[in-house]
C-alpha cells in the first residue's frame, strides 16, 4: 500500500518563525501572541503548499525511488524472409559487439582494424538487405568468420585488462595482432564477392550495347596505325 509522505519543512518553518518571535516578541501578551499564531498558520501553508505532492513512502519497508524502465531497443522491420530477419538482427548485434570492443581496446592500431572490420561488415549486411538473394554467400561469414573474430577481439580485450605482461598474454595478443590484418583482408574480399554477379552482368551490358552501337554505325571507327616503314620514320594513320 501506498500512503502519502508528510512533508516536514512546514514545520521546521514555523518552529524557527516562533524561535524568532520569542526573541523580538513579547509573547506574554496577548496581542503579539496571537499574531505570531496567525503569522505561523499563513507560514505553515505556504511552505505546505510550495512542498505539497513530494515523495511517497511504498509499505512499511520505507520510501523506495521509482525507476524508469530503460528504452525498449528499436526493432527491425520485418523483411518477410526470417533467414533474412535473422542475419540483420545478428548483425546489428556484431556491429554493437564492435562498437563496445573499440571503446574498450586502447592499442590504436588493433582499434583502427576494428573500425574498418565494423564498416566492411556493415555493408556486407546492407548488400544482402537490399538484395536477399546473395544471402547464401554469407553463410559461412556469419556462422564462422564473424563470431570468430568477435572471439578473437574478445580474447585479446580481457587479456588486454588483465594488467600484467607475460609470454602467454603478450605473444596471444601479438596473434591476434597480426591475424587481424589478414581478417580485414578475408573480409573486403568478401564484400567484393557480393558484387560478383554483378560485374559480370555489366560487363554482358556493355559488350551487347557496343555491338548494338557499332552495328547501327552510332560508334566513331576506330584509328588504325599502319605498319612502321622502312625506314621507320612514317606513321599514317587511316580511318
């Protein structure tokens, strides 16, 4: 049960006004006593009202302060694929992991690679979202590689904390150090993979509109260059 909490300052406010009158007031009169009753009674309202609706006491446990419910995380959308929902809620979650590791691993170097795992990794996300067929291309990504190397950040992030220098804390760290390289690597080719099908689709565009071009005579011929002479000093050209 709730109970409302009585606020106390109207009454440490009329206590010392009394104080007060006691010194300057002759309270054994009738008049000065009376107006010192009158001038509390206005006194204890005003500080009640301006202290009114102050804290409440929950039980007999004592007062208790309200927490706020924390934010509710905002929830992706659906895609309709739930493979798909499920690679873009793993990958927010990997993207954050990231974002936490960076702030937690001071060496600017292995911070740096982090920073540049985390873009890459972002767009290979946003690559799948916007075109769900390359998903099975980030299979192996997802349920390898990546949480791999979030154990890997992991791994070197407590020993990074542990505070002490030793042959199997260094020579991990300098591991992790170096496979980081290569895992930045892995991972910008894995991107550029995505685009494969791609590149191959433009480069069939391109070949049909250049025929397409030449053949309607829409193209400027090309030059051609003779063979150099005998005596090598003559280039004609010829359209």
């Amino acid at each position: 049960m709730t109970a409302k909490r009585k606020p106390v300052a109207p009454f440490y406010a009329v206590g010392l006004l009394w104080l007060l009158g006691g010194l300057f007031l002759p309270l054994y009169t009738a008049g000065a006593y009376l107006l010192l009753a009158a001038v509390s009674a206005a006194v204890f309202l005003l500080v009640g009202g301006i202290c009114r609706g102050g804290g409440t006491i929950a039980g007999s446990a004592g007062a208790e302060k309200k927490e706020e419910a924390p934010p509710k995380p905002k929830e992706e959308p659906s895609t309709g694929n739930p493979e798909l929902d499920k690679a873009v809620k793993d990958g927010k979650l990997a993207l954050s992991e990231m974002k936490r590791l960076d702030d937690s691993i001071a060496d600017p170097g292995v911070s740096a690679d982090i920073v540049r795992l985390s873009q890459v990794s972002e767009k290979i996300f946003q690559a799948v979202k916007d075109d769900p067929s390359k998903l099975p291309q980030i299979r192996k990504f997802m349920d390898y590689y990546l949480p791999t190397t979030l154990k890997l950040l992991n791994t070197y992030d407590r020993m990074s904390g542990a505070g002490v220098s030793g042959e199997n804390i260094d020579g991990t760290k300098v591991k992790v150090e170096d496979m980081l390289k290569t895992i930045v690597r892995a991972f910008e080719k894995q991107l550029d993979a995505l685009y494969g099908a791609d590149a191959l689709d433009i480069s069939t565009d391109i070949q049909v509109m250049e025929t397409l071009l030449a053949r309607e005579g829409l193209t400027e011929p090309e030059m051609k260059a003779d063979p150099v002479q005998a005596d090598g000093t003559d280039i004609k050209l010829e359209l």
